[in-house]
C-alpha cells in the first residue's frame, strides 16, 4: 500500500440546485487495499462522496466541482461514467433497485453479458462466485424471492464479477437484521482478503462495522472532514458522539461508569478489553432495578387462530396465531426474514384476508375495510418508496389529512410542521422528494402516518438508516406519544431499541409465535435470539466478560442513566 488509488485535493462539489456546497474542501488519501469506514449523520456529504467515487457525480448528478478528485487513476472530471464502472462497483444499499435479472444467475452474470464474455467462461465465472458466496441453490431463484442478506450476496456477486480495484458499500447494513448483518461484515472482510481490493463502507451502524477490522474512520459533518484515523484513536476520543453518530454501546457503559479509555490498551472490541477486576467493579455499580410500571392490561386487538398461505401447496408463513395487544403498549417485533412478521402486520390492516378471528376493541374487523382499519391502525413500510405518491415533501406528509377531509389549510400546516420538525424534515419541506436520501425518505413515510395520530401505530423497521440524532428523535416521540395513550408495535432487529423502548417482544420464526417475553428475558435465551436472527449486544457482552451477577439490571441501569443524559451520580 504505496500509492494512492483514490485522492481528493481541495475538492468541493455544490449541487445545481443548491445554494451551499455539500462538500467542502476535502483533502483524502485512500491506499490500494485499505478498508475505510466513512461515517457521519445524514446529510453530511457521505452519499455525495460516494457518488464522486463511482463517476454519479459529475456524469448522472450535475454541480460546480473545485480542486480534484483521482479514482485509480482517473480524473472524475474527465472520465466517463461506463470507464469508471470498471474502477468502481457500487453495492447499494437498496439492494432490489441493483436486480436487473429475472435469476440470480441472470443477474450475477448480466455485466458479463454485457462485456461479450464466451459463454463457457462466463458460466465459471458465475459458478465461481456463487459457490464463494453461498449461493449455489440460489441460482435458478428470483432475486426479489429472498431474505435481505442473500440479496445482499446476490448484488455482491453482481459487480465481484468485474474484478474491480474498488468495492464500495452503501450502507450494506441498513435493511439487514444483526445477524445477517454481522454475517455481511465477516463476508466483506473475507473478500477484501481474497481480492485485495479497496473497500470502502458508507455507514451509520459503527459498532457493526467493527465486528471486522478496519484501517481507518473518516467522519464527515457539514461537508467537511472532521476525523480520518484508525479505529482506536478515533474511539477514545468524543467525535462520534458531536457528530450525533452512536458510538458503541460498551464505550458508552464504560464511560458511565467513569472509567477511562486512556487506561485501557484497544478499545476496538469487547473482546480486546482487559481483565481488570477494578473495572467490574465500576461496572457493577450501574447496576440497578427498574420497578415494573403497572400496566392495565385493556385489550385493543386480538387475533384468534389466525392463519394465512399465499397459495394453496406453500406452507402456512403464518400458523394459528393467538395474540393479544392491549392499550397502551410499547411492542417490539422480532424474527429472521421470511418469519411472518410482514404478513402479520398485512392481516391486521387488512391488505391480505386469511383464517381466525381478529377484533378491535371487542368488535370483529371481519367486515371492517381498509380504509376503516386506517383511520385506527396506522402502518409505516419498510421500504419508503412504495408509500411514496406525491413529489413534494410537505404535500406527501399532508395528504393523508387532505384527504380525510381537512380543508383549514392553518390548521393541516400547523400538524404537518409540528411532525417534520419531529422527523428532522422541517428545513426540507419545501423540497422535492427525489433530493432525499433513502433513509430521509423514510422518515417522510413515518410523518405522513404520525400526522393522522391514529390509536396504533406498526412501525417497520422505523430507525433503519437513520443516524444518532433521528433515531433518538423519532424513538422519544413515539415514546411520548405511547405515554399519551397510543399503542406502538415496531417491527425491529436493533435489540438495543427493544430493551430501551419496548416492554414486551414478540419472537417468530417460520410463521408461528415463538415468544411472548421482556427483550431482557431474550436476551439471556440464545436458542431464541438465534430463530430471531439476532445478536446479543455489546452490553450483554460486556457484562458476561466481567462476571455481572445481574446483567438485566446493568442493562436497565444503563438505558437508565443514558435518558438522563449518561452521567452516574
């Protein structure tokens, strides 16, 4: 590593359709074969950067560009989208807008096509990557048919094929559960040894991306960088936290219990951390016992026997389903992909008809439209783009208003802005939607649900995307709002947010209710967390390394002291 593949001299980039730059002077050596993790909160210039790299910008989205920008050799301002995708492949963060064949094996070997490669070898080439990313019984499969993390594999397959210098990763972690998640970062890092190439990893989840290891941490703020060192100099230190990135949550239960990183030799990893009697000692002290909140326990819906099949031969996604959500509760909702949870949910807002009973507040939903099950039930996707139908901002969130009849256009502006400013949208709300980023455009989904304040809200993966500052944010209103008396059920892999938020969590696996239990009791349950595609957290981590005697209550003790503001009297 003697040369750099990629280098960024004074380089700011403005939009065509901005007033500011959204880059500012960056000055950026990368090194052939590094792994670099570029952080920072949305709209701090990462996706910006990441264009410059795979040739988007200036070649698809247009702006002013000073000083220069050199990817393995090419000038960015001089070099034609179709040359650079030789430099650089691009895995994206929405994996199913990457799909273009009807297969895998279509799509694996679709830019091979398009090279003219001989038949025979290209059927090695495909073989080859397949079988190294464990998609051999895939092949004949519909890339859309899978779970998150084979489309993750599938659309990595797709671009390995090119023999790129550079593999780019646009938040590869946002849509997965932990598990799959975790697994995706072994796999990068497998192949960036096998390959040699320079990764590059666009992401929030910093304490999932240090699950493999890193050469350096570039933190981006305000278009600017504001942090480029390796791992544990960067951990030791507060950067993170003012750019309103979550550190990991072992750093921050370490911190609570003051004791000082200084001290420690890498603080890269639980793992990594010294067997130090005096720091279980400090640990310890957090340690405390929350009284359970009486809860009244008044049923708002249940469902009895309730079974559903997308055809006749398949077997039930779900099977004799008994559940009862009462007023006022906090959910989560946990299970690998393919579980259930998504049919479920599409059973209780009625999109899909299937057996059992279902009622609402004791009334049978049997005859209940959709549009009469809205007006109770509010649903936010998952997946932004198919709630999506209005181009701007502010018609989007307000649509559901206009539409219900509200015609004072003081009082629907006054609800519409009250929710953006809670999303974090109030300064874009005159913007079009297709100037979001992804994870923007989700909180644009949850608002326009929020603002019809319906008595239960299902929330799909609601943080997913979102940096420190949002998803702290969206959680404490949800949470004001469930203390107001509105009943929240998130569907959710960050067990963190479950332990932190939810008091109940409900586990599915294989389309039956697994689990009906506190996320504290999941977590001391690995059969359980391993159906749910989930991995224990840092927290748990750290607590079974230095012996806790109750790692409940050092959890509760931190999520405690973190709500106050993370000081320890």
């Amino acid at each position: 590593m003697n040369k750099p593949i990629i280098s960024f001299k004074d380089f700011t980039f403005k939009y065509l359709t901005q007033a500011e730059p959204t880059l500012k002077n960056i000055d950026l050596e990368i090194m052939a074969g590094e792994k670099i993790l570029i952080a920072g909160p949305s709209g701090s210039g990462k996706s910006t950067l990441a264009k410059c790299l795979n040739g988007l910008i200036p070649n698809e989205d247009k702006g002013e560009i000073s000083g220069s920008c050199i990817v393995s050799g090419h000038d960015i301002t001089k070099t034609s989208l179709f040359d650079l995708s030789f430099t650089t492949s691009t895995i994206l963060q929405d994996s199913d807008s990457q799909f273009i064949g009807l297969t895998v094996a279509e799509d694996i070997a679709f830019a091979l096509e398009n090279d003219a490669v001989e038949h025979q070898k290209m059927h090695q080439i495909v073989q080859k990557w397949a079988k190294e990313l464990n998609l051999e019984d895939l092949l004949a499969h519909s890339p859309q048919a899978l779970s998150g993390g084979q489309k993750q594999r599938v659309a990595l397959a797709g671009v390995l094929v090119n023999g790129s210098p550079i593999l780019l990763f646009d938040e590869p972690l946002a849509n997965l559960d932990s598990a799959s998640g975790y697994q995706t970062m072994q796999l990068i890092d497998t192949l960036q040894q096998k390959t040699k190439a320079t990764v590059i990893i666009v992401e929030h989840r910093v304490e999932e991306v240090l699950t493999c290891p890193l050469d350096r941490i570039v933190v981006l703020d305000d278009g600017q960088i504001i942090a480029d060192t390796p791992p544990d100099a960067l951990l030791r230190q507060d950067i993170l936290q003012q750019a309103g990135i979550r550190p990991p949550l072992y750093l921050e239960a370490l911190r609570q219990a003051k004791i000082s990183l200084d001290q420690l030799p890498d603080v890269t990893s639980v793992e990594k951390l010294p067997s130090d009697p005096t720091i279980a000692q400090a640990l310890a002290k957090l340690q405390q016992v929350i009284p359970p909140t009486a809860q009244k326990n008044t049923p708002q819906l249940e469902l009895q026997d309730v079974s559903f099949s997308y055809t006749p031969e398949q077997k039930y996604p779900l099977t004799d389903i008994d559940l009862t959500i009462n007023t006022d509760e906090f959910i989560s909702i946990a299970g690998q992909n393919g579980a259930g949870k998504t049919t479920l949910i599409k059973l209780i807002c009625g999109f899909l008809s299937g057996s059992g009973k279902m009622t609402w507040e004791g009334q049978d939903l049997a005859t209940a439209s959709i549009k009469e099950r809205a007006e109770k039930i509010g649903y936010v996707m998952q997946d932004p783009n198919q709630m999506i139908s209005q181009k701007m901002i502010f018609d989007e969130v307000a649509l559901g208003l206009r539409l219900r009849g509200i015609t004072d256009e003081a009082q629907l502006k006054e609800r519409v802005e009250k929710v953006l400013k809670v999303c974090g949208l109030y300064e874009f709300r005159n913007w079009p939607i297709l100037a979001l980023s992804y994870g923007q455009k989700k909180r644009v989904t949850i608002a326009s649900i929020l603002v019809l304040e319906p008595k239960l809200i299902i929330l799909d993966e609601p943080t997913a995307g979102q940096d420190q500052q949002t998803y702290t944010e969206i959680m404490q209103f949800l949470r004001k709002l469930n203390q107001q008396g509105c009943t929240i059920i998130i569907i959710t892999h960050d067990m963190h947010l479950m332990l932190e938020y939810t008091k109940r969590t409900l586990v599915f696996s294989h389309g039956k209710l697994q689990a009906d239990l506190t996320p504290a009791q999941l977590l001391s349950r690995p059969e359980l967390l391993q159906q749910a595609s989930l991995r224990q957290t840092s927290l748990y981590q750290l607590a079974q390394k230095y012996n806790l005697e109750n790692i409940d209550a050092f959890i509760a003790g931190f999520n405690h002291l973190t709500l106050k503001g993370g000081h320890n009297e």
